[in-house]
C-alpha cells in the first residue's frame, strides 16, 4: 500500500517532485521558487509543450539537475473549479503515472482550498489499492511505482490531523474491496461473517451472527429460500455500533450479500457470470462504513444488517412458483428465482425495521441489471420515501463524488407486483421498470414510519476499467457517500 508522509517544504530540491499549474499556466509559489531553481528551465518547458494547465494536463522534466531526477507538473484547471473532488482524482491520475519509488508534492494553498496536498494523497492513496494477493508474481512490480509519497505542508501536525478522518474513510474502502473482490470460494456466509467479527470486534463495534437455525427460528423464510440449494449456510451478521452516550433510535444500514448469484434454477448466462462474485457489495459496504464509523469513533449510533447467501442451483434449489413465507408474515410468489436480492433484502430490513425501530433506514444492493442500462457506472439508482433524505444523500454524493441519481416510486409500479397467490411477487408484470419494481418490492418490507433510501449499486459496486481513483475491479462505493452523509447529518 502507498505510504503517506508529511513535512515542511523542503529548502533543497531533490528526486522526483509534482507541483500544481492552474489553467493560464500561472505557476504556483513553490513551482515559481523551483523554475526560479531550475533558471527558468521549468516555464520554458511549459511553453514547449505547450502545456494548458487544464485539469489532468501533465508535463514532465526529465534529470533538470544533478540532485533532481524529475519535475512533473499537473494541471489544476480554473483555480475557482478545483475542488477537493477534482484534487482527489487528479492524485489518484498521478498516481497511476509517475514512474518513482517515491515523489514529494508541492502544492500550495489557494482561495478556496487550504490544504490541497491531503485531498491529493486521499486520491493517490485510493488509487494505489490493487486485489494482488493471489498472484505470486505481483504485475505492478514490472514498473518502478509509487511506495512513498510525501507531502509538503505548512503545518505538519494540523495536515496529519486534517488527513486522519479521510484516511479512516479510506480504510473502509479498502476493507470493502478486499471483501467484494475475494472469488466465492473464499468468500462464503461463513467466512464474511467470521471476517465481519475480525474485522470490527477489535475495533469495539458488537457483531452478532445468525446461523441456519436461528435464521429459522426467526423465521426468514424468504432468505432460507434463497440459499436452500447452496451447500455453503446462509448467514445473517448484525452489526452495531454506539458512539453516542445516550441510547437513541439509530441510523440502520442493510446490505445484499449475496456472495455468488448463479441465478439459481433461472441460471444467468455465462457471459459475466463470474463477475457475480461481487454480488455481496452492498454487505461488503455496509461492513466497510462500519470500519470507518469505529475508526473515527463516529459520534452516532449506527446499526447494520447483512444478509448472506449464495444462490445456487441444485435439486434443493428454490423454484420458480414457489411459495415462501417472509419474517413479516407477508407471502412472496418467487417467480423467477434470479431475482434473489430482493428476497434477501425483504428479511433483512424487515429485522432491521422491527428488531431496531430505526429513524433512518439505508439498504445497498447490486439489485438489478436494468440500473447498469439506465445510469451506467456514474449513478447509483436512489429510490426513497422520504425527499429530504433522499436530498441530502444525493448532495453527499455529489461532494464525495459517489453520485446518485433518483428514481420514482408509484402506486401503477407498486400494483405491477400483486400476485394472485400470494401477498406479493418477485417480478413485476409487466416487465419494465425493472429496478422500479424491485424498489417497490422492498419497500413492501419496510415499516414506516421510517426515512428509506435504497441505492441500486449494481452499475457503480466494480468497474471494468481502470478509474482516476480505482484498478479495474471493486470501487468501494458507498462508504464514503455513507461516511459522509453519517457525518454531515446524523452526528450531533
Ligand atoms: N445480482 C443481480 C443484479 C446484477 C446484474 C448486478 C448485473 C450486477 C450486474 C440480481 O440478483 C439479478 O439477477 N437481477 C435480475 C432481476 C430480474 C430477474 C428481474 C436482473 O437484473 O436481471
Ligand atoms: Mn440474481
Ligand atoms: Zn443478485
């Protein structure tokens, strides 16, 4: 992992250095104080390559002087337009193309950032996570790379403070890569739910774990349909943490985990099946941003419901038109036995609901194909019933860069899951709307009052390409939103 370090500008320049150039070419103080070092070489270098100092725009100076190996200059765009979204990226970018063990990055303050230098190492630092340990020969050891990065600052012990809660943040993240990424042999309802009590016990957040035979006393029927033909048990983990002295009503977070969808007897294709290992993301979210919320010792009382099964196919396989029973007591028709989350979700926020009578109710899921056709990698889909917090989420997203882009809900989508034989079912009539009516199908399965967001994380959970902050694989997303939002709106 790339090691962060501060310090104060450095009076000699040496190794590799980054600095910042906003659009217009206006160097910054220290780049100005390094060309002046470097007589001019750096502004004539510039003009050469006729560099714009556009966002993203790069120029490198190779060996200027015997003690510096190279100067590479980032564009920082319109000074008013770089925000610490932008800096993040533009880190993350950099990361990705500087070709040195270790680089010192000299950017300074300017008007509406104090302290770009920590924004800049969150991205690079985010950027610089890999899922390698299963290969013997690490690929990224074929090019010299970043392992330090130095931060020059003002104030060592205010930007090290600064840093702290982004790089809590971070570790969230990176805990919900690691999860989503493992292959589904490693990564079973056993193994995440021994790993979600590794992981959070010692930090002091409680973890509860429900076996088969509690999930059946407590009557999850609809979950138990779900994993009835995996020979791996279904789990239920229950997470909680309290930061708060008095006992108030929580924040709850629910999560899909599924950690493989097969389709079950409704077998997907087997274009992509593989890429289903990751179909436990909203899980692996949730478990995520409860790291953070321990690290930070977040001022809140959070609690978290992940629902764990595999969905398989074999001869004690769930089939279409059966039958089960939920723990609300409400029937579902299970009409297309690919449509698993949904079941999943509707025992899992029901608990939630009844078990910790929450005043906000967060559910994340990979729940449907259609969200990927409708907003691509960009949006999460966002359906709520409550317009203020589905306001202040989408702001989170928007400032954090995990953007979420909202979704109606009517009474036409709601009617589109009545089932003759059963209070509801798993696949909407008419066959549109698709990740409407598995919206709707969960909100069948909360108990209002209560404020519900659910995001449709299926397009944004992994990417296939490699992105300014994140190598082809899992994104984390969610648990900076989520953070975010935790910070913003519910600690007191
Ligand atoms: N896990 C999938 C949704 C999914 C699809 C996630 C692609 C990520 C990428 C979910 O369980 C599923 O199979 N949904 C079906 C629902 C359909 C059968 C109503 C879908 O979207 O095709
Ligand atoms: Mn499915
Ligand atoms: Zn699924």
């Amino acid at each position: 992992m790339l090691s962060i370090t501060f310090q104060a500008y450095p009076a000699h320049f040496s190794g590799t250095i980054i600095v910042g150039a906003f659009e217009g070419n206006t160097l910054s103080a220290s780049a100005q104080k390094l060309d002046t070092h470097l007589k001019g070489a750096l502004a004539r270098a510039l003009k050469i390559y006729a560099f714009s100092g556009r966002s993203q725009d790069v120029c490198t100076i190779l060996a200027p002087t015997a003690e510096i190996d190279q100067v590479i200059v980032v564009g920082l765009g319109k000074e008013s337009a770089c925000t610490l979204q932008e800096l993040e990226e533009i880190g993350g970018r950099l990361f990705s193309y500087v070709r040195a063990k270790e680089a010192c990055v000299l950017l300074d303050a300017f008007s509406t950032v104090s302290m770009p230098g920590i924004f800049f190492a969150e991205g690079a630092l985010l950027r610089s996570w890999r899922f390698d340990k299963y290969c013997t020969k690490k690929p990224i050891d074929k090019m010299p790379h970043l392992e330090t990065l130095c931060i020059a600052v003002t104030d060592v012990a205010v930007a090290e403070k600064e840093f702290a809660p982004l790089k809590q943040r971070v570790q969230g993240v990176f805990e919900t890569r690691a999860l989503v990424s493992e292959p589904a042999n490693v990564l079973y309802p056993a193994s995440f739910a021994t790993r979600a009590e590794e992981i959070l016990s010692p930090l002091g957040a409680q973890v509860e774990v429900f076996g088969k035979e509690q999930i059946e006393k407590l009557g999850m029927g609809a979950l138990l349909g779900v994993a009835q033909g995996s020979v791996r048990e279904p789990r239920v983990v229950v997470l909680e943490w309290n930061g708060v002295a008095t006992k108030e009503a929580p924040i709850a977070f629910v999560g899909k985990g599924l950690t493989f969808d097969s389709g079950g007897i409704d077998l997907k294709p087997q274009k992509g099946m593989e890429e289903m290992i990751h179909d436990m993301a909203g899980a692996g979210a949730v478990l995520g941003l409860f790291k953070t919320l321990a690290l930070r010792k977040a001022h809140v009382h959070a609690v978290g419901v992940l629902g764990l099964a595999e969905n398989m196919p074999s001869g004690s396989a769930q089939r279409p038109g059966d039958i089960v029973k939920t723990l609300s007591g409400k029937t579902a028709h299970v009409l297309n036995t690919d449509a698993e989350g949904r079941l999943v979700l509707a025992d899992a926020l029901w608990y939630a609901c009844d078990r910790f009578k929450p005043r906000i109710l967060i559910d994340l899921a990979t729940l449907t194909g259609a969200i990927v056709s409708a907003l691509g990698a960009e949006f999460a889909g966002l359906f709520s019933n409550d317009d203020s917090l589905a306001a202040n989420l989408i702001a989170c997203g928007d400032k954090i860069g995990e953007k979420l882009w909202r979704l109606p809900m009517t009474e036409k989508f709601d009617k589109d899951i009545d089932s003759d034989v059963a209070d509801v079912k798993n696949l909407g009539t008419s066959g549109e709307g698709g990740s409407i009516t598995a919206a709707q199908f969960l909100k069948r399965f909360i108990k209002e009052p209560v404020a519900w967001a659910h995001l449709d994380i299926a397009g944004t959970a992994w990417t296939r390409k490699n992105t300014a902050l994140a190598a082809k694989g899992a994104t984390g997303f969610g648990v900076r939103l989520l953070d975010a939002f935790v910070k913003e709106y519910c600690e007191n």
